[in-house]
C-alpha cells in the first residue's frame, strides 16, 4: 500500500472542500486519476464524512509523532486502520 498516495488524497479532501464531497458522493469519480491498489481504493471508497475526520486526525497525529522522532526525510507515515472503513 503507498502511504503516499492515500495520504495525498486525504490531505487534498481535508484542504479542499469540493473534492471532499465528491469523494463522499461518488467516491469512484474522485479517485479515478489516482493511481492506487484494491486495497487503497477499498480503504477511501469506504469513507464517510462521520468516519473521515477521525481517520484523518489519526494520520495528522502520525504525521507529526513521525517529524518529532526526526523522520523528517519526505516519506510519508504508513498508515494502518484498526477497524475496516464503510
């Protein structure tokens, strides 16, 4: 699973209000132009705008553990779910 790229679409549906709601509503039409595996897909296809600020703030709070323990390098956390979204 690239980190990456699922963490690219969440920042981009936390900064950009449209794109949030279209992944929402037609979750398929909004992802079409990333490149990502059945697992990503399954994983962003399954938010909801109820489950997406907790799954968000969990990668925030990932994010910035990572830089205080000087990870700091461009690389992007993993992210890993402790209960399956949708």
């Amino acid at each position: 699973m690239s980190a990456e790229t699922v963490t690219t679409v969440i920042r981009r549906a936390v900064a950009e209000q449209e794109f949030r709601t279209a992944l929402f509503a037609n979750p398929t039409a909004a992802l079409s132009d990333y490149d990502l595996d059945e697992t990503e897909r399954a994983a962003l296809t399954g938010l909801t705008a109820e489950n997406f600020d907790a799954m968000a703030g969990e990668l925030e709070a990932r994010m910035s553990k990572s830089t205080v323990l000087g990870v700091e390098d461009g690389r992007s956390p993993i992210i890993h779910w402790s209960e399956p979204l949708g």
